[in-house]
C-alpha cells in the first residue's frame, strides 16, 4: 500500500509543478490571482444554491426527495469526467513511462493511477454538485448528511470504480480483436456514446423517482440503492454494504487490467486541403490530428442520437470542437517555425485561428439542421455557432497564454478552467442580473475581440523572444 500512496503522491506532485510553471503562471500572482478566483468562484457558486434552494424550498422533509433526483444524474456525472480525465491520460504517454522507473508491480501501479483518477473525478463530483450540498446543508442542518452520504457519496465512489471496470474491459476486447492501436479514437467514442444512452435513460428515470419519494408511486433506481438500504436499515447498513462492493469492484479492477501497450501516433491520412497553399498546410495539421477526428465523430454521433430520441436541444455538442483551441498555438509550432517570417502578426494569427474556425462550419453544418430538424429555430442554433466561435478565440488565447506541454496534457486543463471561468462568469452575470440578450451579446464580442488581439500581440512577443530579437 505505501508505493501505491508514493506513486499517487508522485502523480499529483507531477501535475501540480508540471501546470504551476507554465506560460503566465510562472508568476506567483497569476498563481494565486487564479487560485483565488476559483475559490470565490466556487463560494459564490455554493452561495447562489443555498439562495435559490432556500427560495424554492421551506419544508426540510423535501429535500430528500431533491437528494434523491440528484442521485439519479450521480453515475452520468461521473462517466462524464471520467471519460475526460481517461482520455488526458491516454494522451500522457510521457508521464506514464516516468513510473516504470519506479519499484512497482503492474498492480500497485494500476492501483496508483486509480487512486490518483478517483481524486481529479472525487473533485469534479464535488464542483457540480456543491451548489446542492450547501442549500441542502443550510436548510435541514447538520442531519441532511445522512442522505448526502446515500444519495451522493457511496454512489459516486461505486460509480467509478464501475467505470473504471468498463474502461479494463473494454481495453482488453480491443486487445483481443488486435485494434489496440485504435484504443486513442474507439475508447472515447464508446465512453462517449455510453454518457449519452446514459443521459438519456436518467432523464426518463428523474420523474419517476420523485413520484416515489413523495409517495405517490413504487420505482427502483440501481443508483439509489443505498439511499433505499439506509432508508430501510440505517446509513451503516449502507456505508456497510458500498465497503464491500468497494473491495469487489477494486479486485475486479486489478483482475481487469491489460498489459501496458503503446498508442499510434498517427491515425488516417487526410487528402490536402486547399492545394499547396500554406493556409491549406495549417487546416491539414489541424484536421488530421486524432482528437479532431474523434471529437467531430462524437459531434455528429450525439448530434443524431439526439435527433433519433426526438430531444429537443440546439447544438451544444459544438462545444466541444472549441477545445481543440487550446492546442493549436503549440500543435503549429513546427508550421510557424519554418513559415516565412514576411508574415505580420494578424495574418500568423489568422492561419492559426482560421482551420479551427473551419472545422467548426463543417460541424455546425449537420449539427444545426439536426437540431433545426427537431424544433429548435435557426436563431438560437446561430447563436450558439457564435458562442462556439468566440470560445474557439478564447481558448486559442488561453493556449498561447498557457501552452499545454507535450505529453503532459493535464497542462491544457489550466487554461480551459481560465477561459471558462472568464465567460461563464460574464454570461451567468448577466443572466442573473436580467440584462437583455443583446447586452450578453455586446459583451461576449468585446472579449471575443479582446482575446484576438491579446493572442495577436502574444504570439508575436513570444516568437521574438524565442528567436531573441527582445531582452526578457
């Protein structure tokens, strides 16, 4: 057990030096300027529960049945930031090998990075649901943590171990059918599609849960199983029983575990986009690379199981193809370091910007009539495009700003967390204080138009400094 502790500890010392001495944070005041920007986030996130539950809710007897619904989207919540710290480290090849230089078997070591996963997934759970917890906390006391124990905790832990389960298991049908070196693009695509059937089974499950907490029908939900032990026999019965299916699941996890193999480098070849031409060089590194492939194949999956279940949502999957805007400084390096230097800084800025900007359209193409297709009108579909190509300019700032490391893509998470905190908390802003549309607008152009000039002016000074045309 104690080299288990030692590699979790090395883990997450690894991560904190490797993210804490990058880009703009090599400054200890963005350090702690950030720091305690997220910890007031998080307090006013926390706060705005305890003031909308206590709005909402008087009666503490109501807050079980509220834990209960919670309980539900427990294990979809799970999956979900499981499967994204899972393909950050698929990615983290160089991190991986620094710990066969340590004295572990192949069990400690899986052990290890399980331990190391459950914490980055324990802080994840407690983010989106701590608004909850503190107005559940707030109103009924001290006593509500029986029922944030049933309903949230064990189900969390027990929640990823399964998960951890399903990833071995799939590892090792891929390894038996020899498509081990696809594992980069097939895993995150059934992670993925296994989030969304998994959405889709919760939403029809909230209802009928609550109907049950007030006592209005009989339904069993396999997530609520220990709330329903410690309703029936009190919370050690229960606490009890998620130890045991804890020891289980942990053996089956190191029963699970395949041999270490390593991923391909480089997925499909791509037909040249835009001849010879240095613009069509750039959108074919940006297409070409494996997380692009994959995340617009699970843009236009989602998309049309979204269409097939009939739920009526604008195109919010496009999110995720601005993500890939936080590696683009670095992934063109090489493209920058041997372009011709004629170029001034918007046009060096535009050939980065522009293929992101591009394969965007080519996912908002199918995924706007999709989504139009099912009753959603064109103006909030292009409102949300125009979200996604402003986040695509913010995040290609947060990457210039906080240049994710090869084979450490844990880095990338400091700047996607920046950028998010930036616009969520400008957006949640305004819709709190009741601003009309048109301001949010107004407003998300002006950091839109901000983070262009800023990576402009950025990219500039940092190629200069690198070729040492300026003092430091």
């Amino acid at each position: 057990m104690k080299s288990v502790l030692t590699l979790t500890g090395f883990l997450s010392l690894f991560l904190v030096r490797r993210i804490l001495r990058r880009g703009a944070l090599r400054l200890a005041v963005v350090r702690w300027g950030l720091a305690g920007a997220a910890l007031l986030a998080f307090a006013a996130f926390c706060a705005f529960g305890i003031v909308t539950l206590r709005q909402l809710i008087d009666d503490p007897a109501l807050l079980v049945p509220l834990l209960r619904v919670a309980g539900t989207a427990v294990p979809m919540w799970v999956l979900a930031i499981f499967t994204v710290v899972r393909v950050l480290f698929m990615k983290s090849s160089d991190l991986v090998e620094l710990t066969f230089g340590f004295p572990l078997t192949n069990r400690a070591r899986a052990l290890g990075f399980m331990l190391f996963e459950a914490m980055l997934v324990g802080v994840g759970v407690t983010v989106i649901l701590g608004a909850l917890v503190s107005g559940a906390l707030s109103i009924g006391g001290i006593g509500m943590l029986d029922d944030v124990v049933a309903c949230l905790v064990l189900p969390t832990g027990v929640s990823y171990l399964l998960a951890s389960v399903y990833y071995l298991l799939l590892e090792r049908i891929l390894l038996q059918f020899r498509l081990a070196r696809l594992r980069a693009f097939l895993v995150p695509v059934v992670l993925a599609g296994t989030l969304i059937a998994l959405a889709v089974a919760v939403s029809g499950q909230s209802e009928r849960v609550l109907f049950a907490a007030i006592g209005e029908d009989e339904y069993f939900a396999p997530q609520l199983l220990f709330a329903d032990l410690a309703a029936a026999h009190g919370l050690l019965a229960a606490v009890g029983v998620g130890l045991v299916a804890v020891a289980l699941l942990v053996v089956l996890v190191c029963s699970a575990t395949p041999r270490q193999f390593d991923p391909t480098r480089r997925f499909a070849r791509v037909p040249r986009v835009l001849g010879s031409s240095e613009f069509g060089a750039y959108v074919l590194a940006h297409i070409r690379a494996i997380e692009t492939l994959t995340v617009a194949g699970l843009v236009f999956a989602g998309s049309y199981a979204l269409f097939v279940a009939d739920i009526r949502l604008p195109p919010f999957l496009l999110i995720a193809v601005t993500i890939q805007g936080a590696y683009a400084y670095v992934s063109t390096e090489p493209l920058r370091a041997c372009g011709p230097r004629r170029h001034g800084p918007v046009r060096r800025y535009l050939l980065v910007l522009g293929p992101q900007l591009l394969a965007l359209l080519v996912c908002a193409v199918p995924a706007g009539i999709l989504s139009a297709l099912t009753g959603i009108g064109w103006g909030e579909i292009f409102m949300v495009i125009g979200f996604c190509a402003s986040n695509t300019v913010v995040l290609t700032l947060a990457g210039i700003a906080f240049p994710p490391e090869k084979g450490n893509p844990f880095s990338v998470v400091v700047g996607v967390a920046v950028a998010a905190l930036v616009t969520g908390t400008l957006l949640l802003g305004a819709s709190l204080l009741g601003l009309p549309t048109w301001f949010s607008t107004v407003m998300l152009l002006v950091v839109t138009a901000c983070a262009a000039a800023l990576s402009a002016i950025g990219m500039q000074k940092i190629e200069r400094i690198e070729r040492h045309e300026v003092v430091v």
